[in-house]
C-alpha cells in the first residue's frame, strides 16, 4: 500500500499565516484532481469545531478541510490544547478531553508518549487514505526550549518524510531576520529538510523587494517559491483570538474595511460583542460581520459598549473568571442595565452561563470558588461536571419575542462544546428544541467517557427572558443559518426604525466561503511557482489540472 505524500508549512513565529496558506494548498491539490487532507499534530486554540462524530478539533482543520473538499475527522487535529487557566490547560486527544495539565506537565510527562503516540497513529491513518497530506506547523520549529518536546514541527516532518516550506510574515518588519535565523538555529538535517521560503501578507512595489529575494537565495541557499500578498476581506475563520486585536474596533467584512467606532452605525444594526479575556468560538459571529445590514465590534470595557442594537456575551474557556472579568470592568452592570430598558441582550454558551443567576463548580473545574452569583437575567443554574459534551445538532426555533419573530419552529444547525449542566426554571421558554444530535462524544479529565445519543424524543436547549429581549443558548454556529441570521438582523432593524433587508441581500455563507477558497487559491497560485511547489511535493507536474 502506498503512502500519500505529504508537504508541510512552518513558519518563523506564530500568526504568519500557515493555517490559511494551508487551506490554500487544500484547495490547490483538490482541483489538481487529488485526495488531499490537512493534519496539525498539535494546536493550541479556544476557536474548536466538533465533527460530525462528536470529536473536538481545532477550527483551522475543519477550515482546511473544507477547503480540501473532505469530511472533517478527530486524525486532522489528533491533539487541541485549550487553556483554561494561567498555566493550566485542557488536553483534547483525539477529540475527547484527556487531561487537564500544567505547561510544564504536559513537556515532560504527556507530549513525548500518550500525545506523540496519538500524532503518529492519527497521521499513518491520513497517509493510508489520501494522496497528499498538507501537514501544518506550530509557532516556530527553532524554539530552543521547547525542542525537546516537539511533536508538530520537525519531528512531524521526519516522522512523514515532509518537505518543509518556511514562512515569514513580511507585513509585520523584521522578516528576512526571521527566515535567516530560523535556518541557523535548526539541527543541520532539520535545514535540509526546508526546500523553499515564502513571504506573506506583503504590501507595496513587489520591484523594491527582488533584492532582499536575491539576498535570501544568495545567502541560504534556498529558493524563494514566492511573495504572497496582504489578502483583505477574505472572510475566512481565524485560528486565535490574536485576529481579534488586529481588528478591533469592529470587522466590517460586507463594506470591506474596518471603520472607527466613533462613526456609528446609523444605516446598519450595531453588534456589541464583549471581548472576553478567555473568548472561545468567536468565529460564530463573522456571519453576522458579513452582513451588508450589520456591523460587528469587539468591546472590552463600558466605555465603548455606547448603546449598541444588540449585545452579545460569547463562549469562554473559563466562565467564572470572565464572568468576574465583566463585574471589574462594570461590564456586568452595564449590560443588567441594558437589559433592564428591554434591549437585546444575547449569550452563547459561557455567555448563556453567565446570563444566569449562579454558576457552581463543585469539582474545580475552572475555580475553587465553589459556586458565584450569574448576572440574573435568566432563570437558570448551571453546574461544571467533569464530563464534557460535544455533538452536532439540528434543532427547531421554540422562542418566543423579537428575536425569534418570524421564525417559529424553523429549523437551525449547530454544534455544542460544553462541560456546564443547566437547569432552568419551571414554566420558562427555551430559546430552541434539539430534535438530533447523532452522537455525543463526552469524555473526562481522566480519560474517561464515552458515546451517547443525544436523545430519541430531543431536549430544550437555552432560555428565553419574560420579556423576550435576552436569550442565551449553547448551540454555536447559530448566526451560520442563512434564514435565522436574516431574520434577526431584520428583526433589530424595525425595532431601529430601519428597513428590513430584501431575501436577496441575505448572505449565502456556503456560497460565500467557496468563492473564499477559490479566490485565496487563485491569489497563492499567482504569487508561487507552481511547477516548484509540485515538484517539492514530489507530484508530477502533469496531475495539475488548475
């Protein structure tokens, strides 16, 4: 049986864009006429995406495989880190959590065993399956420290006998420093194994750049496969919440361009959502930035939260801390007096947490507080539990006021990544009715868990105010329903006194993120050399088709 080949992108630091020129890879190979699938031995993100298994991976894998035009499967992404908690962190293997470990910990006593065993089985499986495994890199391959306990950069490229293409991020300075000293600080078969640098996310002249090109061919000894350049508004998922600091104040994907806050949103409904310190799955609101109707800003503090159309608590690694992250800052009494004069307030997941009136954590799963106080605008508790529950859903609108106006008993899709149990009130409206979950992947801190069904007769999920302006829910993916996001974003613009969007304004997100990848390939196939790339890759140039 033969091997599919594999080829792998690292870069000289992290946020230099290997996950995206990854997914372009993806897509290259795809329309090459080849099975292709993405693989991240390790990745340490709150920005997950649950298979259709139940498995947890991380979001840049599904990303990549998407664009690779493959099911998403646990093997892409065999282990996620999730911190939780300064130095501490969740271990997701295989998409079921396996331990919480301190930094040190999972060094010395998990990555070199339990984890590398999981990164080579996870990897034989893709190379047994497919033609050509796109591998990406963590961070930087010449972090001396942490070399010792490598398993996602060069010891994955010995282990799948990749060639390695090295990129640097040009836009940020500094970037033929980087490549230069990265090569020098790698062993001497770890250098030979780089066959090709790249530049990203470039800007200007490319004439004034062709001297430093002839220096880095010059002085390496490797060849320059190309300069990629600055991509704006493509609109697709980021790996880490590190984009979210670039963006602020707002992304404004449907106008092309980030505006001040100050401008306002007078002609489109202005989206709140709260920069928790902890912000896990922020992704789940760039359908709504995408909206031609909406703008979407990240606010960190009261001062900025101004009186916007809508609020939005998202998900969190860590409810409690962010929950007391909100009462510091005066978060938490901005948003109960928000709530207070019947404007929309919305939370998801850890949000929908919070929303409620205590949280209590008799195992330490995230404090040793034992059990504090929500924000009491919901009638729910909530209580951590070792387990964690992750499943795919579908699930029909049940709420009732403004927010689900026009959308009774609709259906949605979504996914849930939880370890909270809530309990609501007798007589409250849940937000929506899960009606199939295939399976649920639940799994321990100790290993422990397995697979159930998410029930034959379904079950209410999130909770709606009696006023009908605050909801919270655990489904992410909410605002991914074309009919669902339409429909609420016309809802806030009557209530602005706005005219509703016409059908055809809508966003087809499917559509949207194809034309992404088709774009972003086309960009990464101009800005490369192509026949080098496949031969690199060790593909004959004739199975290109594109």
């Amino acid at each position: 049986m033969s091997l599919a080949r594999t080829i792998m992108i690292q870069g000289t630091s992290s946020h230099v864009g290997k996950s995206v020129l990854t997914a372009a890879l993806c897509r290259i190979f795809r329309q090459a006429g080849l099975r292709v699938a993405p693989f991240k031995a390790q990745n340490m993100a709150l920005n997950s995406y649950v298979t259709a298994g139940g498995g947890e991976i991380g979001r840049a894998q599904a990303l990549q495989a998407e664009a690779a035009g493959v099911d998403v499967t646990v093997d892409m992404n065999p282990i996620l880190i999730k911190p939780s908690r300064d130095m501490e962190a969740q271990v997701v293997v295989l998409g079921r959590p396996a331990a919480n470990l301190q930094a040190g910990e999972y060094g010395r006593r998990f990555a070199r065993t339990e984890g590398w065993r999981a990164v080579t089985g996870a990897l034989g499986r893709l190379r047994a399956e497919y033609d050509v495994v796109v591998i990406e890199g963590a961070g930087s391959p010449a972090e001396v420290n942490l070399k010792e306990g490598d398993i996602v950069n060069m010891r994955v490229a010995r282990e799948a006998d990749a060639p390695v293409l090295l990129v640097a991020d040009i836009d940020r300075g500094g970037a033929l420093a980087a490549l230069v000293g990265t090569l020098q600080l790698l062993e001497e078969d770890e250098r030979e194994r780089v066959k090709g640098l790249i530049l990203n996310k470039f800007r200007g002249d490319i004439e004034l750049l062709k001297p430093a090109i002839s220096f880095l061919e010059n002085y390496t000894g490797k060849p320059v496969l190309g300069v990629i350049p600055h991509i704006d508004g493509l609109g697709l998922d980021e790996e880490d919440s590190v984009s979210l600091t670039e963006a602020l104040p707002q992304k404004d994907y449907a106008r092309g361009q980030v505006e001040p806050v100050e401008d306002g949103a007078r002609d489109r409904v202005d989206v709140a959502v709260i920069r928790l310190p902890r912000i896990s799955n922020f992704t789940d609101f760039d359908p709504l930035a995408r909206m031609p109707g909406a703008r979407v800003r990240y606010v960190a503090g009261p001062e900025d939260l101004g009186k916007p159309d809508l609020v939005i608590i998202p998900g969190t690694k860590n409810t409690i801390e962010d929950l007391e992250f909100l009462r510091q800052t005066g978060l938490a009494a901005a948003i109960a007096g928000y709530a207070a004069q019947g404007l929309p307030v919305i939370g998801i997941c850890g949000g929908y947490q919070m929303l409620g009136v205590e949280i209590s954590d008799p195992h330490g799963m995230e404090s040793d507080q034992g059990c504090v106080e929500g924000l009491g605008l919901l009638p729910v508790s909530t209580t951590f539990e070792p387990e964690k529950t992750t499943r795919r859903v579908r699930a029909r609108v049940a709420g009732r006021g403004p927010f689900f106006e026009g959308m009774e008993g609709g259906q949605v899709a979504g996914y849930e990544i939880h370890m909270g149990r809530t309990q609501a009130a007798e007589g409250f409206y849940p937000a929506f009715r899960v009606e199939s979950g295939g399976q649920a992947q639940t799994g321990g801190a100790d290993g422990t868990g397995g697979v159930e069904a998410a029930g034959a007769n379904g079950y209410p999920d999130g909770c709606v105010n009696t006023g009908g302006n605050v909801f919270g829910t655990y489904l992410h993916g909410l605002f991914d329903n074309d009919a669902f996001r339409w429909n609420l974003i016309n809802r806030l613009r009557e209530r602005k006194g706005l005219p509703p969007l016409e059908k055809a304004a809508n966003l087809d997100l499917r559509a949207a993120r194809e034309e992404a990848f088709e774009r972003l390939a086309g960009i990464v196939r101009q800005s490369l050399r192509m026949d080098l790339l496949f031969r690199i890759a060790g593909i004959e140039e004739s199975s290109e088709k594109g």
